[in-house]
C-alpha cells in the first residue's frame, strides 16, 4: 500500500464503503430505500452514535473506555429512578443524569492519572463492574417503567419526519467538531494521541486534559442511556451490555485509529451508519442475531488490519525520507 493510497482510505475510505453497502442493499432487498426504513436506521443508530462519539475522544489519546455500556445502563436507571421513584422533575432528573455521567467519567480518568494505572482498560473494566453492579442495586434488578413524556420525547418522538434523537446527534456532532478542531483542547487531545510525552514537553497538562476527555465521554454516555430510556419508556440494570463494542467498532470503522492521533467525529457518525445499515441490511435478509455479530466482529478486524497497514506504509515512506 503506497501512501497516497493509504492517505486517500484514510480520508474516504469509510464514506465508500457505506455508500457501497447502501448500493448492494438497495439492488438486493425490496425494502431498503424505503424513507421508513432509512429513518428506522438513523433512529437506530443514533444512540449507538452519541455512545461513539464518546468513546472517539479516550481513543483519541490512545487509550480506549471498556465501561461505556455500563455507564449507560446505571445512568439510565439512575434517571428512572429518579422520576418515577422519587418523583421529581423530568427536566431535573435529566440534568442530575448528565452530572452524574460526567462525574463517573471524570473518576475513570483520576483513576488513571492519580492512582497512575497503566492504561485505561484497568480503570475502565473496573468501572465497567462498578457501574452495572450500582444499577442493579438501585433498581433491585427489575426495570423502572412508566417515564414521564418529556424523557420519552428524546427517545421516540420526531420533529416533522426527523427523529428528536436524530436532531441531537447533529446538534452534539457540531459541538464535538468545533471543540476538536477549532479549540485548544482539542489540539491538545490530538496531541496526547500523537506522544503524550511531547505533549508535557511542549506544556500540555496531560492529566488534566486525561480527566476531562473521559468526563466528557461520560457525559455522552449518559445522553445515551437517556434516549435509550426515553425510547424503550424503562430503565432496566442490563441496558447497554455489549454496547462498548458497537461504540468502540464504530469509531474504529469510521478512521479512527487505536494508535492514537486519528480520528474524526464525521468519520465516527460514517462508521455507525455503516454497523447501523449492515445490520438493518442482514435483518432485511433474515440473517440470524448470532451471524449479525460474527460479521460485525469481522468487519472490525478489517477495519483495523486497514488501519495497520496505512500506518505501515507510513512508516516505510517516513524512513526513506531520512
């Protein structure tokens, strides 16, 4: 692989793989194209997106968050019981929801920047455990149905043919591509991706950029246990098991790189669409749950074995350079 091969699947390679596989889909299925069946899609999906979104920013370092389903899980049952067992108000439920999500992941990252744990999977598979074992504590491992409207109207409801949850996506897309590309702190995660060490040489606070990527990440985790809530009207202690992968597989799929360094929030919407098609696409096919994820898991070795070999070709073309 040359590099203007490896730089041009770097910058479009996702996007040609989706419009390829909505292609396929289209001339092999009845009901692909369909405007119910595309909006189905994105409403799938659109949780999965604000769950990658968060785990692009740890990946960006170079680290990864194994704890992004069970944050989901324990924030989604935290708000149900926060509404329907407490009762108070759904707007104020939400915001303690969002607080607490931020706060878990700020401590995923004081774990690892105070107690200096050697990489975040340790800090992370903790919390993983911590956080589903508090959501089946606070729900006594029974679902918390019956949410108010205005938590249900994040999940289900639409703005003219839109989904609200589609609409929310957008709007924290836009939020995470300025701050990404158009602020110091988003320099500064890119750079800690690139060498964390000539990142403090060059005077970036590592820790606390470290701390306030993974507080951040939580934060959007806790969106989406909330549109999840929202759409399914419960919060149940289970919510979310495996939901890491599909987050982790659609920022890998969508460029992002788990070296560090690489990686974009467009990219990451691409490559939760294409999971989102593939599955709508072998749902249409009635191809069976346990073949769905053997090719899912398939598709993300593809997609990181690309990844190596760019990068290989990189390093030759560097080398010959000096």
């Amino acid at each position: 692989m040359d590099t203007r091969t490896s730089e041009f699947l770097r910058r479009f390679g996702s996007l040609i793989g989706l419009m390829l596989l909505c292609a396929l889909l289209a001339v092999s299925t009845d009901n692909f194209m369909s405007s119910k069946n595309l909006i189905n899609v994105l409403r799938q999906s659109s949780i999965t997106a604000l769950l990658a979104l968060g785990v692009l920013l740890p990946i960006l370092t170079g680290g990864a968050d194994l704890s992004v389903g069970s944050i989901q899980g324990f924030t989604m049952c935290f708000m149900a019981y926060m509404v329907v067992t407490v009762q108070v108000n759904s707007i104020v439920g939400i915001i303690l929801t969002l607080i607490l999500g931020l706060a878990i992941g700020m401590v995923n990252g004081l774990l690892l920047t105070k107690l200096k744990l050697p990489h975040p999977f340790i800090s992370t598979l903790g919390m993983l455990n911590i956080a589903r074992g508090l959501a089946l504590i606070i729900t006594d491992g029974m679902p918390i149905s019956g949410l108010p409207y205005e938590v249900r109207w994040l999940g289900y409801a639409n703005i003219g043919p839109i989904p609200v949850s589609v609409i929310l996506v957008g709007v924290v897309c836009v939020a995470m591509y300025i701050m990404l590309n158009h602020t110091p702190f988003g320099r500064h995660i890119y750079a800690i991706g690139g060498s964390a060490e000539a990142a403090r040489l060059s005077g970036v606070n590592v820790n606390r950029v470290m701390n306030w990527v993974f507080a951040i990440a939580g934060f959007l985790y806790a969106l989406g246990g909330i549109v999840l809530a929202g759409r399914v009207n419960s919060g149940y202690p289970l919510a979310g098991q495996g939901a890491e992968l599909d987050a982790i597989a659609g920022a890998v799929i969508g460029g992002a790189s788990l070296f560090g360094g690489e990686g974009t929030v467009m990219g990451t919407i691409i490559g939760v669409l294409i999971m989102g098609v593939l599955r709508n696409g072998l749902n249409l096919r009635n191809v069976s749950a346990n073949w769905q994820m053997a090719i899912i898991g398939l598709v993300v070795i593809l997609a990181v074995w690309v990844d190596v070999l760019r990068r290989t070709a990189e390093y030759k073309a560097a080398s010959k350079k000096v």
